[in-house]
C-alpha cells in the first residue's frame, strides 16, 4: 500500500506514507519482535517492488530524452 501511494509523488502521498510507517513503527513496539519481523519484511519486499517499476521507467525515460 505504501508502494503504491509514493508513485502519487505529492505532500499528500508523502504523508499519508509516514504516517503508515509510524503506524507500522507503532506496532513494533507494541509486540513482540519475532511476531512483527515477518509481516515487516513482506511489506518491505512489496513496497520496494511496487515503487521500482515506475522509478525504472522514468529513468530509462531519462536517458532517452534529449533535453
């Protein structure tokens, strides 16, 4: 989910995306480590593949233009 909100690329996305991740951060605390590191990691590996799909494209959109 949070993947999908920093592609907005706006304040709007950009907060909503912190304040996801002090939620997340929150929950950490809360319980226990073991119970949290593997949801963690998940989102983690899903955030970073949903995010590096439109990041690639815009650089080899980059490399291409001419300006």
């Amino acid at each position: 989910m949070c993947g999908l909100m920093l592609i907005g690329c706006d304040q709007i996305a950009l907060l909503c995306a912190l304040n996801l991740l002090v939620y997340a951060l929150w929950n950490m605390v809360q319980v226990p480590w073991r119970q949290t590191l593997a949801p963690l990691c998940v989102a983690l590996l899903t955030g970073l593949v949903t995010i590096a799909v439109p990041i690639s494209l815009t650089l080899v959109l980059a490399e291409q233009s001419t300006r």
